[in-house]
C-alpha cells in the first residue's frame, strides 16, 4: 500500500497560490497540472518517480570536493546532475520558496574519456551508477526533509535516517532553505542576494 506525502499547506499551495493543482482539483481547473508528490511506500522508501527524465536541469559539478588541492584532474571524479520536479521548479520560481513536498534529484555519472566517436580530449559522461533525492516538506519531523538514497536500477529510495550528516551539511551550508542553491545557475537569479553573499564567504565546512 502506497501513501502519499499529502498536507494541508501542499494544498493550499498548489491549489490555490500556486496557479498548480493537487489531483482532487484537476476537473475543476483542467490547465493547472498537479505537482509530483513524493510517494512513500508503506515501509517508509520513496517509490522512483515516472518521469525522472523530464525535470527540469538545475546544475553541474565535475570534481568539486571541499578540501584545497583534493582535485586530481587526471581523475576527476563524477558528474554531479541535479534536477528538480518541474511543476515543484515552476512554484519556486514563482514564489521564491519550496512548495511543501518539492523534490531534488542528484544523480552521479562516471566521468569517461572512452572515445565514443569524434571525442579526442576531455571527459564524457558514462552511465548512472545511483541516485539521491531530497524532499523538502516542513511536516517530516524535525529537520523538514528527508532525503532518499537509490542505486541506478532501484525503483524504491530507502530513507537515510534521521540525524544525519546529509542534512547537516544541507542545512549548514546550503545557500537557501537547506539546498544548494548557490551552485545552480538556474536557481540563483531566484535566490536573495544575501543568501548567496552568506555561502559566498562560507569556505570552512569542518
Ligand atoms: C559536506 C556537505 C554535504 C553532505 C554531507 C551531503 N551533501 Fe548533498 N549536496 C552537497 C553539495 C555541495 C551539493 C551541490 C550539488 C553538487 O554536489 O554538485 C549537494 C546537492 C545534493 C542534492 C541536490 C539537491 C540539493 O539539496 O541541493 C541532493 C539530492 C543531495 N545533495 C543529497 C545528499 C544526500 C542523500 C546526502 C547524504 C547521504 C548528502 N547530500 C550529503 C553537499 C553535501
């Protein structure tokens, strides 16, 4: 049995501020879509969304690490993806602020220099090797997310328990409201300057 990550406020939003429609409303208003909520299943894991594929691209990174001189150029490490529910996108470009039950994809992608075709330098992506996702919602306990925790082929996430350094990390350096925001080009035009300013000068993570 499935249940849904369904609360009050997520309504509220979606259906009324948000211009965006949770199912119960979609006769009623048939342009709105409804957001993706989270699905979780009976024991707690989140199933894996449909349409991964079609989020919307919020930003890279290729060997970012959090120690001076950590980089190897030879072996950079992987490509870092992260994506976002589109209609959770569209709300936060609206009104600058997470609807309850957004979601955020990090995927991880060996880099490769395999010659695949015209490719002579530099590094391609190889295939997913797994993938995390972050759902942000103020009624999950304490920390107002949880993040979930896939290998490439899993179709359930199984939740990283509560207290941990995910959320640490996130919620102390982390640019707005417990994300990265400060490395998406997509998002930081909709990030206050402040904000951005504060992560800015934010250099020592121990
Ligand atoms: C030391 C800090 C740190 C820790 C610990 C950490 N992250 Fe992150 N996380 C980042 C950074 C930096 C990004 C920005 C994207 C990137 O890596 O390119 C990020 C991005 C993400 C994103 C994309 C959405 C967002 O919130 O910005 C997800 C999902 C995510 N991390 C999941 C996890 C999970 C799951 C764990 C624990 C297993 C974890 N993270 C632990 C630093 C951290």
């Amino acid at each position: 049995m499935k249940t849904a990550i369904r609360i009050a406020a997520l309504a509220t939003a979606a259906s009324g501020i948000l211009g965006l429609t949770v199912a119960a409303f979609a006769q009623t208003t048939p342009a709105a879509k409804p957001m993706q909520i989270a699905q979780i299943t009976a024991k707690g894991k989140l199933q894996k969304p449909a349409d991964l594929e079609s989020w919307i691209f919020l930003g890279a990174s290729l060997g970012m690490g959090y120690n001076p001189g950590s980089f190897n150029a030879a072996h950079p490490g992987q490509f870092q993806i992260v994506l976002m529910e589109p209609n959770a996108y569209r709300y936060f470009a609206e009104h600058r602020t997470y609807a309850p039950g957004s979601m955020l994809l990090l995927s991880f992608y060996d880099s490769d220099k395999q010659q695949r075709s015209i490719n002579q330098n530099g590094f391609t992506q190889a295939d997913l090797t797994n993938y995390e996702i972050h759902v942000i919602d103020p009624a999950q306990g304490k920390d107002g997310r949880t993040f979930y925790t896939f290998d490439a082929k899993d179709t359930e996430g199984s939740p990283v328990p509560a207290g941990n350094g995910c959320v640490r990390c996130h919620v102390d350096h982390g640019a707005f409201e417990g994300t990265f925001a400060q490395f998406y080009p997509t998002l930081r035009p909709f990030v206050p300057k402040e904000a951005l300013e504060r992560a800015a000068r934010d250099h020592d993570i121990r």
